[in-house]
C-alpha cells in the first residue's frame, strides 16, 4: 500500500487522496506538520512541502499535480483508458491547465491565506499569541468569489469543468474550495453552478474519506459534510 506524506487541510494533499479514492485504491496516510521542517521527512523533500506519495518498491513522488499525473499513469489504465484523463491531445491540455489552475492560482489567491491564517499561524505560534492577518483575510475572501464565479462560467457550459466527464480538473478544484469549506469560507450564494458542480462531487464515494477529517483546535463548518448543504 503507497504512504501518502500530507496535512488534512492542505488543498494538495486532498487531491492526491481524491485521485488515489477516484482509482479505487487506498493509502496509508502520515500527518506532518511541514513547518516543523522535520529531517526524515525533509530527506523524503527537501521543499518541505506536502504531499508525498511514496509508492511501491520506494518510489518518492512529490508535489500533487505530479502526483495526479503518476497516478494515471500508473493507475489509470486499469481503470479504464478515459478516467479521470481525456485521450484527445487538446482536451489533456485543457484539464492540465485547470488542475494548474486550481492547484496553483487558486491555492495561491485564496486557499493559502485563509489555511496558513486561521489554522497555520495558530498551530505554529500556540500560546504566542500571533494573530491572524485581516488583511490576507479580506484578499482571500475577495478572491474566492471570482474563483467561483470562474467555475459557475465553466459550468454553463460543459458538463464537467474540463469538459464532458469528470476530471482530475475537478478533483483540483474540489480539493481547494472543501480546504476552505471546512473553514467555512465558501460563500456558495455568489454561483448557482458552481455550488451544484461541488454537490456533485461532495457526493462521490471518493469525498467520504476528506468529509470526516478534523483538524485539533479549528473544528469544521456546520455545514461541511453535510451532502444538502
């Protein structure tokens, strides 16, 4: 069984997790706490940066749109030649530009602030009493609204966000807006679309796994793994 190497509210980590559930297999999960720079797992990557898969036979494969890909090709065969990845050449490059996209731009914009202020901060700096910044704050939650208003646009118009089947581009995405779900920082009125493309997905037997995570002293939003929020 692969060790995935992760933290239950990084966006990344979660994507690796919807990928592995998506092909039907499971992990052995280890938590790390990546701002402790910790030397066994530094010597896994150097970034310091989860996730970390380590496959069988010792393969280490770092950072998770990496990881997404090394899983389809490893993976993605046996379950089926279309899952998760198009077979035509410009709708590959469509659903790479998404989980680019999601796993870069949008964990930049909004999913970063808002984790590394309201859960982060708190967990590096216990009893210093280190405050959040509201200024980072405000900008992610400014973001957040183009961001879905972006997934609502996409969805107006394709079936799935990198086009007629369900994707690693929607894995991507998912895994960012329920990092910050939890938080209860989605602010789900702002897109119709937007909101019915995640039920979808929350819905998935792949989603149970991340609806249970708990986080010590930052409990989940009321409503997060609720499936008619």
């Amino acid at each position: 069984m692969p060790v995935l190497h992760h933290h239950p509210l990084s966006a990344g980590s979660r994507y690796v997790r919807l990928v592995l559930a998506e092909y039907g297999e499971e992990a052995n999960l280890v938590e790390e706490r990546p701002w402790e720079r910790q030397e066994a797992f530094l010597a896994l990557n150097p970034a310091g940066t989860v996730p970390v898969l380590i496959d069988h036979e010792g393969a280490v494969i770092v950072d998770a749109a990496v990881i997404g890909e090394y899983l389809h090709e490893t993976r993605g065969a046996r379950a089926g030649e279309t899952a998760l990845m198009s077979t035509n050449a410009a709708e590959r490059a469509e659903i790479r530009r998404l989980i680019g996209w999601f796993l870069g731009k949008f964990d930049a914009e909004v999913t970063a602030y808002l984790v590394n202020e309201k859960v982060f901060k708190r967990q590096m700096n216990s009893g210093s009493g280190s405050e959040p910044d509201a200024a980072a704050i405000r900008a992610a939650r400014s973001n957040v609204r183009y961001h879905l208003r972006y997934i609502g646009h996409l969805m107006a118009r394709r079936k799935w966000l990198g086009g007629n089947a369900m994707s690693l581009a929607d894995l991507a995405a998912a895994a960012e807006l329920s990092a910050i779900d939890y938080l209860g920082e989605v602010p789900w009125e702002e897109d119709t679309n937007a909101k019915y493309w995640y039920a979808r997905i929350k819905s998935r037997p792949s989603f149970r796994p991340v609806l249970t995570d708990l986080v010590r002293g930052s409990p989940p939003a009321a409503h997060y793994a609720d499936l008619d929020f």
